[in-house]
C-alpha cells in the first residue's frame, strides 16, 4: 500500500474522517490484527457502556475495551481523580523515589488482597506483571532461606494465556500464536487444559477435575525438584475461549502445589477486580497464591497499570545488604505512575460507593437467563458465564463438539453483525465473548445478547443455504 497522500487543504490537526481511515490503514499498526484485511472502527468519544465513533454511531461496549473497562467509560469519579493527581504530578519514577498515590495504592491493594500478599510490584501490562511473577519465582528458590537452585522450571497449561512478552508467551500455551516464536522460548511442563465443556475421551465431567489434578501430581511428583511454580488462570481461562476449569481445580493446585514445595502464580489479569463476581477470583476457593499478577481492570480500563503482588515469605527472601545482589533487579520506567495509581485508587472507591459487587448477583442472573436462551439455537455448542464474563462457543456439529475450522472466523461473522447492530464485539475464534463493563444496565445487557442472538441466528440460516446450494444434508 502506498503512503496515504496528503490533502493540503486540510487541517492535520483535525483531519476528515477519510484521511484518519487512511492513516489509521497506513501507520498504526494494530495489536492482534491482520493489517492487510483491517477495516477501521474509529471511536471518537465514549460515556458509560457506550462507543461513539467518528460518524457518530453509538455502540454498546460489549467487550469493556478487551477486558479492562470496569465502571464505564468517562466516569465523573475517575476523571476527576486523574485531573486532581494531574495537578500535583504525572510521573515519579520508583526507582529511588516514591510518591504518596502508588503507596496508597500498593497498601490498599495489600489489604484487598486474599492472605499475605502485602508486597506490591507495579509495571505498566498485565504481561509484564507476569514476566515479573515468573523472574521472582525463579530467584526465590535461588536465595531463599533453604535455597534449591534446581527449581527453575514452570508448570503451565495448554492454551493458557500470560501475555506477549517471551517469557510471558514461554508460560503461555497458545500455539497458534507461540509457534513462530518457538526458538525463543524456554521449555515448560505443559498439562493439558482443564476444559469442563471438552472432557478427555473416557472422563466423565464428574471426574474431571480429579483427572486433571491426578496429571499434575504425576508431574509434581516426578519433577518437583525442578520445578520453581505452576502458573495459572484462576477459574476461567480468557483467551483460551473463556474456557471454564472445573470446581475445585484451583483449591486442588494449591493444595498440591503446597504438598510438593512448589510455589503457585496465579494470573488474576482477566478475571480480578469484580469480573467473575468477587474482587478476585481466586476468593472463591478460598486460594492464596504466592504470587498473583493484576492488570487489565486496574485503573477501570484508563491508563496503563499492571502489579504483582508477593507474599512476605518471597519479599523475604529479596531482603539483605545491597553487596549481596539479592535486589530484585526488575523495573520499568514507568512503573508505579502516580496518574495510574489515581485512577486505580479511585476504581477501588467505586466499588464501594457504587456497589458495584452486590449489584452483580442480578446481572449476572440476567445473562445466564439471556444465554440459555441462545443455547437451544443451531451451531451454539455450549453457552457458560460467571458474573459477567460470558461465552457462546459456535461448532459445526452441536453433538460431536466439532469446531469450525478457525480460518472459517465464524465468531468474526457474528459479532460483524452485532457491530452492524450497535454492539461492539470481538470473538476469540469461534467463542463469542460477553464481557461489558460491571455497570452495564439491565437493558444494554439485553440488547448485547440479542445482537449476539440475531447475528447466530443470521448465520446459521447462512450455513444452512450454502449446505442446501452445494447438495449436503442439513444437520440442524
Ligand atoms: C490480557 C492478559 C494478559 C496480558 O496483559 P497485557 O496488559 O495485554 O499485557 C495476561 N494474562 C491474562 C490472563 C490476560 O488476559
């Protein structure tokens, strides 16, 4: 494509909206996206769960700007405590400096926090706040107080999701996005995914989560000695497909990871701050990690923030004489940021004078009403929320679970439709993804789910004439 040629009668400060489309096709290079067949949604403005873009049109934000977006968009609350930290300082760095927000924000999140995870790491991506768990695990066993140097490897799940950074992606499992880099990354213990809508061929679902638990103690078992931690995705794995693991599994790691002196990350990115329905996931087994990572719904979707909080009994094993190089050699230039702290602050202010998790009960019932609705519908395999993170997994076959091949984009299909019809959605392969801000209302909740319900009912009629066109028998 050739450089987007300049109109000189326009102003470049607010250039039309045919030349954003142009510079947005030629120099912003989008996260996840294929430029080459990228199609521009320009969102100019936003206020609540609404989208505004440049044309004007409104969309319902039904996937809280991938994940973050906790209390809408322009909250007064939040743009006044950014305003007000504005007015003091943007940025001190942490490294040899603090500054009263962050620290206010590393004691309240201590005191959220399940157990003894007092210690609290700032960087700026829930994939940093990752690389940070994974760098720590691996010095804890080299210093602390009964060192085993051994332990450096990691135990981690197929199709889990961590991040982009190479350590991140080395503890992740998504190999469709890994393979290229495959050179690059350090080998792990991969289990495979403890998926209650696919069980393993043989294992019923009442015995899958012994199943998978027994596959873990076999590699604890065997390796423990080598292995620093088990990095996981408390309950619910995000970019998996909203994938849900069965009850318990989360205790049943602790507990195992504890058996065999291993130490357990827990990577609450996608599904802390109030997304399955408590602040943490990891509450509702009653799971303390030693390390867990926050990102995503930190600052209520506003600025770039993300932290790794540790136990006192990892801190401890940092702490010594500066010649002793126990320092945890780790830091970003922008960690810590007193702007992001502000909003982070003042997010963890509205769940409380919003209510924001006494209030998720009702919503939550409301889209598990809304989803057994689109369950009965042809191609939707399985339909699964908790609190408000939501999926619709489309398959070819409803009985056998057959998947569409992923290249067929039929969840893209759907949510282009949703998008037609003032819902924002963007799918994880076939697995359409509910997601809105907490404060969606009762009526944006219905009206995301009956985009998503016209858009599958679309498509199927669709796949129906082609297999009618090409002589095929209809399944449905
Ligand atoms: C999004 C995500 C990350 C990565 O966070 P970024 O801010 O995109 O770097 C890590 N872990 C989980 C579970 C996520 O969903």
């Amino acid at each position: 494509m050739n450089r987007p040629s300049d109109n000189p009668t326009e102003d470049r400060c607010s250039p039309s909206a045919t030349t954003l489309t142009a510079w947005d096709r030629h120099h912003l290079w989008h996260a996840f996206t294929q430029m080459a067949e990228y199609e521009p949604l320009i969102i100019e403005r936003a206020e609540g769960c609404l989208l505004y873009d440049i044309e004007g049109n409104s969309y319902i934000d039904g996937v809280s700007s991938l994940w973050c977006n906790v209390h809408g968009h322009r909250h007064p609350h939040l743009d006044q405590a950014i305003t007000d930290q504005l007015a003091k300082v943007a940025h001190v760095t942490s490294l040899g400096l603090s500054s009263p927000t962050p620290i206010r924000l590393a004691q309240r999140l201590a005191e959220l926090a399940p157990g003894e995870l007092e210690h609290v790491f700032f960087a700026s991506d829930g994939s940093a706040a990752v690389e940070v768990a994974v760098k720590m695990a691996f010095q804890y066993w080299q210093q602390c107080a009964d060192p085993k140097p051994a332990k450096q490897h990691f135990v981690t799940f197929s199709d889990s999701y961590h991040g982009d950074t190479l350590g991140s992606v080395s503890v992740g499992g998504i190999a469709r996005f890994q393979a290229i880099f495959e050179p690059l990354l350090f080998k792990t213990f991969q289990l495979p995914i403890p998926d209650s809508y696919r069980s393993p061929t043989g294992v019923n679902a009442a015995d899958l989560c012994d199943h998978h638990l027994r596959h873990l103690e076999e590699i604890l078992a065997e390796h423990h000695e080598q292995i620093a931690a088990v990095i996981i995705e408390p309950l619910i794995q995000g970019a998996a497909g909203i994938v849900f693991h069965p009850q318990g599994f989360l205790a049943g790691v602790r507990e195992l990871t504890k058996r065999y002196n291993v130490l357990l990350i827990a990577d609450e990115v996608a599904v802390g701050f109030g997304r399955t329905g408590t602040l943490f996931a990891c509450e509702q087994e009653k799971v303390t990690p030693d390390l867990m990572c926050l990102g995503k719904g930190l600052t209520g979707g506003y600025l770039p923030m993300s932290a790794t909080l540790a136990t006192t009994d990892i801190w401890n094993a940092f702490l010594g004489k500066h010649a002793e190089s126990r320092t945890f050699f780790h830091g970003h230039t922008y960690g810590a940021n007193p702007l992001a702290a502000a909003v982070a602050l003042a997010t963890l202010e509205l769940f409380e004078q919003e209510q924001t998790l006494e209030q998720m009960p009702e919503k939550s019932a409301r889209l598990g009403k809304l989803l057994e609705e689109i369950r009965s519908l042809p191609h939707v395999g399985d339909v699964r929320h908790k609190g408000l993170m939501g999926a619709v997994e489309l398959v070819r076959d409803v009985d056998t679970k057959e998947p569409f091949p992923w290249e067929e984009q039929r969840g893209a299909e759907v949510c282009q439709f949703a998008i037609k019809h003032g819902v924002w959605l963007r799918p994880l392969g076939n697995v359409i993804v509910i997601m809105p801000p907490l404060s969606i209302s009762l009526s944006q909740l219905d009206q995301v789910l009956e985009a998503i319900q016209l858009g599958i009912t679309t498509l199927a009629d669709s796949i129906a004439d082609q297999g009618t066109a090409t002589g095929e028998c209809s399944t449905d």
